[in-house]
C-alpha cells in the first residue's frame, strides 16, 4: 500500500455534495477526520447535517477570499469541480471551472500553508492536445497543480463514472423512453469506446491517497475492467431496461451534426465539445493502480441494481445487508 502519513486530519472538499463527493464523503465520517464541505445551496444537503464530523458551509467557491478563509485551518483540500458543458454564465465555463478556480485553490493553499491537494482531472486531459476544450482545461487545471510549489498534490484521471446516481447510464435509460420508441435510437460516436469506473472504487482510490506519502506527485489513470463501445453501453442499457428500441449508430459527419443542433437544448444533452471530446477513446493503457488494493466492480455487477427490473429489488437486498451489519 505504500508508506503512509498521520499528520492530515482536516479536509476541505470543494464539491463535495457531488456525485463522486458524497461517495468520498460516506467513507470518510465515522473517521478521525474532520470534514468541511462548502457549498453554495447549503439547504439541499441538510442531510449532510447529521454527521458530526461534517461542517457544511454556505460559500461561492469562485470568491478567492472565500478559499482564503476557508483553508486557513485546513490540512488537505480535495478538489472535485468540474462541468462537461459550459454556458455562457462567467462562471460556468470551462476555464472559469478548470482553470481559474483550480489557480485560486493553488494560491489559497500556498498562503494558508495547506500542503496537501488532491485533484479530480480526467482521462484523455491534455492541455496541448486535448481535441475538447473540456479535455483541454482539465489538462490546464492538471499542470498548474502539479508544478505547484510547497504542495503534495495527486491527481485522478476517471474514464467515465457509473453508479446509483450516474449521469451516464441514467441520462441514456431516460433518453431511450423518449417517443417513438418503434424508431431506432441515433447515436453519435457510437464505436467511442469506455471503460466505465464505478464511482465507489473511485471514492476509495481519493480516500487511501490522502495519508499515502507514495501518491505524492502521481497522476493516475482510473478505469474498470472492461472496455466498451459506446453502442454496446447504449444497447446494455435498453436491455435492463426492457426497452425494446433498436440502437442505429451515425457516421462522423450525422454526429457532429447532431452534437452542434443538441448544443441549443435546454440542458444540452450532447455538445460539440463532448463529440470532440469523444475523438480519442477512454480508455487506460495499464490495470487500475494496484498501490490502491482495489479490485474494480465491473459494470455488469452494479448497474442491475439501479438500471431496470432488477433495481427495486437489488436495492432492497442490498438495504437489508446494509441494515444488518
């Protein structure tokens, strides 16, 4: 497991009310650690309330005093921000998100004296050649944090992140439903290929690295079992969820396409930046870490349980194992 540390007690998470936060937050109560978590809209996670280990604070993380404040008595802060599409708000783009915010947790660091920085990056992030802009500042925010002075810092580089709450496999079981079902899905980027991470085998790599002195300065790739093309993820998908709807793959030219008319939907579902993004496959050249001691789920032992007919009672078994430990 690497040689580990015990000085880190104190831990600022900035998403923390997050889908890969609450999971990292989950292991961390019942612990020695004590955990601050700020978020703008403290009202929504008053569950987070009930643990006595967790302070939850009402605060704009892109106000640099309110960093400054906020780690001055911290000992590690674990960055977890991060969007897939921006919009034309100023603090909702990817170099507001990517790159400013990640400078202005470096500067705080640095002058409250916080030597230990954990950062959420992404696979294929590469801030020369990057084909996305959202690839791009990951790289960006990547660099800037580990060519900081007087910080141990680690960074994690997720394929894409399924489990309970996912935007992946859930966004696609909606998205299937949509009439007329008798009509073949159109799927752009079909033959991408993943390797789908589930986000507590993530949650636990970002919970070991805090006291391992060994994932000082490591950039880490983060990947499941199993690679995938996207269509086959699209076509698993239907079949949990009973949906009988074929899945018709578009060429190159059909999907930008349909990523650039996607781009003006409320939400947008799909961007050109994610058909970009798309271009290079994600997926790892090596096996998860073995430093971490983790053998990753696969998607085929965790998705039933929240995808389809088998969800109620997979969660109802899993309540009751949970219930009786």
């Amino acid at each position: 497991m690497g040689s580990r540390v015990n000085k880190y007690r104190r831990i600022c998470i900035l998403g923390g009310t997050g889908f890969v936060g609450q999971h990292i937050l989950n292991r961390l109560t019942n612990t020695d650690f004590k955990i601050r978590v700020i978020s703008r809209h403290r009202e929504r996670h008053r569950e987070l309330l009930l643990f006595p280990e967790v302070e939850l604070v009402t605060a704009d993380i892109h106000d640099p005093q309110v960093l400054k404040e906020n780690f001055s008595d911290q000992d590690v802060v674990i960055n977890l921000v991060g969007i897939l599409n921006q919009s034309g708000k100023k603090q909702a783009t990817f170099k507001a998100v990517h790159v400013d915010l990640t400078r202005h947790i470096i500067q705080a660091c640095q002058m409250k004296g916080v030597k230990r920085l954990l950062h959420m990056s992404a696979l294929n992030a590469d801030s020369a050649k990057g084909p996305s802009q959202y690839l791009r500042t990951k790289g960006e925010a990547e660099n800037l944090v580990h060519n900081a002075k007087n910080i141990n810092v680690t960074s994690f580089q997720p394929s894409v992140i399924f489990g309970l709450e996912d935007d992946f496999f859930n966004r696609f079981a909606r998205l299937l439903k949509i009439p007329p079902t008798f009509i073949p899905f159109p799927l752009a980027c079909a033959d991408a290929k993943f390797s789908p991470v589930f986000v507590d085998d993530v949650a636990a790599a970002f919970t070991v690295a805090v006291q391992n002195e060994a994932t000082f300065g490591q950039r880490y790739a983060l990947c499941g079992p199993e690679s995938y093309t996207l269509k086959a993820l699209v076509e698993y998908t239907a079949k949990l969820g009973g949906i009988k709807r074929s899945i018709y793959g578009l060429g190159d030219s059909l999907s930008k396409l349909q990523a650039i008319l996607l781009g003006f939907v409320p939400g947008q579902p799909f961007s050109k930046d994610n058909y970009l993004s798309m271009k290079i496959d994600s997926v790892c050249d090596t096996p998860f870490p073995a430093l971490f001691n983790i053998t990753p789920a696969s998607v085929e032992s965790i998705v039933p349980s929240y995808i389809g007919q088998q969800s109620l009672q997979a969660r109802f078994d899993d309540y009751r194992r949970t219930a009786r430990r």
